[in-house]
C-alpha cells in the first residue's frame, strides 16, 4: 500500500499560522505585517494578495477557531444520548483542542477586543452558540435528575472559562500526561472539592 503523501498547508494557511502564532507572543496590536511577511516567507506586499488587511487576518484566526471548536464539539457529542457521557465528551474535546492549538485558541481567547464591531459581534455569536451547547447538556441532565445544576448558564461558563484556561500552565515535560489532566479536570466538574465521598450536609 502506498503512503499517503503528507498534505502540506497553503501560503495561506501558513500566513494564518504564523499571525496566530505572532499575535500570541506579541499581541495584535505589537504585531506587524511585516514581520508576519518575515516569519511567513513572503515579500511584504504579498500579505495583501490573501488578506485585505490585519484585522481580516484576527478575524480569521478567530473565526476558524471558533468554527472548529462547534463543528467538533457537535461531531464528538453527536452519538451520545446520555449527558453525563455528552458532557464527558465534551469537555475532553475542548481541553484537547485548547492543548493543540494554542496559538490560535489563545488569540481567540484573549483578542475578542481588537475585532471591529461587526466581526466582533460574528464571533460574540458563535461564543454564545458553544457555551450554549455545554448549558443545554446541563439543562438535559438536571431534568432527567443525573445532575443538579441550579444556574446552567453560569454553571456552562465555570467549566470552560476553567478548562480553557489549562494551555496558560501546562508544561508537556511536567508531572502530568494531557490524559491525566483531562481526566482530573472532568472527575473534578462531575465531583467537586467534597469528592465522591462528599455530602452536601456537610457544607
């Protein structure tokens, strides 16, 4: 059989890669096309043949993220009927995708400030539609009594706004394996600071 032969990214991808990349270390606003031009392997004016300007570029780095993460939250989540295993699914997806794409999803994070109002708002939206997902899957489980979540909206926001935050100190060559993490992480949502030997009593 023969190998499949690698697939490599386009001028265009590499630009975004190395822009997420940039705007990580030196934030959007410290950035310039022409070190993105440097650190891409193009001439300066050739940015612009792919990208009307540097915000066009923020935006699709936001943009593509943020549809990465709902078009494989979906695909994760889609064979699960249980929300117990849905929420499992879920969470791990989203540490993992945070853990791999830390350049992108750190931009997205952290550069919602520097869109233009329209962009902003397109990615405000796809926000609102991911965290939506998480609170819907907690609405689910509380009803059919495997959860008891008081406020699913706030309870949605907690999780992520917690596991997204995992890429700021993990350390690949530090005490523990991105398995080890996620599977802390998910036991500590479903179990809390009490445990599983916890007793609400003894608030």
């Amino acid at each position: 059989m023969e190998a499949k032969a690698e697939t490599r990214p386009s001028r265009k991808g590499i630009i975004l890669q190395e822009a997420a990349r940039l705007f990580r270390e030196k934030g959007y606003r410290a950035s310039t096309l022409r070190e993105l031009a440097r650190r891409s392997g193009v001439k300066g004016g050739s940015i612009y043949y792919h990208f009307a300007s540097k915000q066009e570029i923020l935006y699709r780095i936001m943009d593509e993220t943020m549809n990465n993460l709902l078009q494989g939250l979906e695909h994760e989540i889609r064979e699960e009927q249980d929300p117990v295993h849905r929420l499992n699914r879920g969470i791990e997806f989203h540490i993992r995708y945070h853990l791999e794409n830390q350049d992108e999803t750190h931009v997205a994070d952290t550069e919602l400030i520097n869109l233009g109002d329209d962009h902003r708002r397109r990615i405000v939206g796809k926000r609102a539609e991911y965290e939506r997902t998480f609170s819907g899957i907690l609405e689910e489980g509380t009803r059919e009594g495997v959860m008891g979540v008081g406020n699913t909206k706030l309870a949605s926001i907690a999780v992520l706004q917690m596991c997204t935050g995992i890429p700021y100190w993990f350390n690949e060559e530090g005490p523990l394996s991105v398995d080890e993490v996620v599977a802390q992480y998910i036991d500590f949502v479903f179990w809390g600071v009490l445990g599983r030997a916890g007793r609400r009593e003894s608030i």
